[in-house]
C-alpha cells in the first residue's frame, strides 16, 4: 500500500513538473508571464475550443456556427479565432460586454453579435454526459432484459445500487404511491447532475469542462424542476398560494400572504441553481488556486518552488477528494430537494385527509 501511495505522489509531481519546465521554458524565451487569474477563469468558463491537459497555448478546435448581419451562415473550426486573428470577419473579442464571445463589424464599422450556434467546450460536454448518461441507464434495462433473474455485477451493479438507493431512500419515501410518476424525471436529475460533476473533475478530454458550475447550466436544470413542481401542482396546491388558511386580515384587503406565497414559487427553484453553482465553482477554485501556487512560487528558486509543489500536490489531490464526494452529495441534494418541492405541490385537500382519519 505505501509504494501504491509513492507511484501516485510520484507520478503527480511528475505531470505538475512537466508544465512547470514548460514555462520557465517560456520565461526564458520572453513570453507571457503565467497570470493566475487568467488561468482559471479560462478553465473555469466556456470557449470555442477545448484545453489540452499540459498545453496553454494549444486547443482542440471546436465547430464555430454564426450568422452575420446579412443572414449568411458560416461554419469553420474554432482554431481560425486563436491568438486573437479574424477570419471571415469574425473574431473572439477581447474586451467589452460580449468578451470572450465572438463578434463582427457591418459595413458602417460598428460591432456587433451575430447569432451563434456554436458547439461550445461546455455544449460538447453536455452532449458527452448526455450519452454516458443513457448509457448508463440503458446498460441496466439490457442487463434485466437478458439475464432477468441474475444479480448485475461490477458497473451495472453500482448502477442499479445507486438507482435503488435515490428511489427507495428518497423518492419512494417522500412521494409514496406517486413516486413512479415522477422517478423517471427525479432519476435522471440525479445521473445527469452526478456526470456533470465527475466528468470536471478529470482533467484530460472528454473532462474539464465545468458545466455544473456554469450558472447557465443550474439553471435550466432549476427552471425543469420549477415546471415540473407548477405544472403537475394540485388544486390544493394552487388553493394555498392564492387562498392559504390562514386569518382573513393576512389575506384581504392586502394580499400579504398571497404574495409570500407567490414569491416562495420562484425562491425554490432560484436556491437549487444558486447551491448547485457556488458549491461546484468554489470547488473547482480551489482546486485550481493550489495548483497556481506551483507557478507563483517559480520565481523563488528550487527550494521554494520543490517544497510549493509537494504541498501543492498534496492539497491538490486531497481537494480532489472532498469535491468527488461533494459532487455525489450535490447531485443527492438537489434530487431530494427537487423530491420535496414536488411532494409539496402535490398535498391533497384537508379535510379529505381528516375524514379518512376519522374513518
């Protein structure tokens, strides 16, 4: 076990020295000084092309899809916008609202955003978790539909456990005899949102991209559960937001509580997409700022910058571990709140459950 332990250290300070040499290579040559700030929030945010592991400079080229002013289409490779260069008019701006983002000048020399529909580092990734995540699901289904009455092993068995552990332990026991109608969408949730988190934290492709800490992201994720929650709602459900029991002088003339009411309908899906964001980005930070203090403390000279990487590495792999777990504890929570909200909207009238009572 301790020599398991020594390849593993061995080899992390092997891969984080590799792109250190890389750029004191650099340093040496004149080039750009490395800028932390720019380094993360280039992995942290989305790009038309996607990051090799070791290699700032070079990317693998994604398809960019605008249409210009004119109504033209053009589809070309996300490496003809590298290192600020314009092709067909088009060019990744570096500065101003759409940063980051491509632009265009018309004829009368104004710049504007064409309509893009770019494959994206962060839309390629959510089409890879999509796959790995039907994959998933289906392995199990094909495994039943051959070998019924056998036990599934090894990866369709830890599918089936985590699938019979989110409905039996959270589902089933919030929603009772109403579970199945809503376990397909809940499942899924919980499998995709669980991908998501796993696939960023691999560093080499199809890894990297850091979907569930992309607010855009969380919150489609939030509005399908928001949808789901107000569109299957109840009678009652509806009564109680509009006509809660509760004393007449909250409700009329002024409709206090209608309007708390009201108000709760969106704060419940707002706190999924605001926990799921902050909790997957301060992570994915922090993981990110320990392994900068590699190339801070460069400049120091190789005492420095030896003991920097070991506690670096250290930290770094430590972080690594805590944010597996919380990416399983993220996908549990934001299932088994989306549960609730959904168990909430689906309360039945009163004095019907009293009459059964009595009964």
């Amino acid at each position: 076990m301790r020599k398991q332990i020594a390849y593993i250290v061995a080899f992390l300070l092997t891969v984080f020295s590799f792109p250190l040499s890389a750029q004191e290579k650099a340093d040496d040559e004149g080039e750009k000084a490395f800028d932390p700030k720019e380094t993360i929030f280039e992995h942290l945010l989305d790009g038309y092309g996607w990051e090799l592991p070791f290699s700032h400079e070079h990317k693998i080229p994604l398809p960019v899809i605008v249409r210009d002013y004119k109504g033209d289409w053009k589809i070309f490779g996300s490496h003809r916008l590298e290192h600020g260069q314009t092709y067909e008019g088009f060019y990744v701006a570096q500065d101003g609202p759409n940063k980051g983002k491509v632009e265009s000048v018309d004829d009368r020399g104004n710049r504007y955003r064409p309509l893009d529909l770019s494959i994206t580092k962060n839309v390629l990734a959510l089409i890879i978790a999509a796959f790995i995540c039907g994959w998933c699901v289906l392995s199990v289904a094909h495994w039943y539909r051959k070998k019924r009455f056998k036990a599934p092993k090894k990866g369709v068995g830890a599918i089936e456990f985590l699938i019979e552990f989110v409905y039996t332990g959270v589902i089933k026991s919030t929603l009772g005899d109403k579970a199945p109608r809503f376990a397909p969408y809940l499942l899924t949730v919980f499998f995709f949102i669980l991908l998501m988190n796993l696939l960023g934290l691999i560093v080499i492709f199809p890894g990297g991209a850091n979907l569930t800490g992309n607010i855009a992201v969380t919150m489609v994720l939030a509005l399908c559960t928001f949808i789901v929650v107000n569109v299957r709602g109840t009678k009652e459900y509806w009564k109680e937001i509009f006509w809660p029991d509760v004393p007449l002088w909250l409700k009329f003339p002024l409709p206090i509580m209608p309007l708390i009411e009201v108000f709760g309908i969106f704060t419940k899906p707002a706190a999924l997409m605001v926990r799921l964001f902050a909790n997957m980005m301060g992570g994915h930070m922090i993981i990110l700022s320990l392994i900068s203090l590699i190339f801070i403390f460069g400049a120091f000279g190789a005492v420095v910058i030896g003991a920097t990487t070991v506690v670096s590495v250290l930290f770094s792999l430590f972080m690594l571990l805590i944010d597996t777990l919380v990416s399983f504890i993220q996908a549990y929570v934001f299932t088994m709140l989306s549960t609730l909200f959904i168990a909430l909207a689906q309360v039945d009238g009163h004095h019907e459950g009293k009459v059964e009572e009595i009964k």
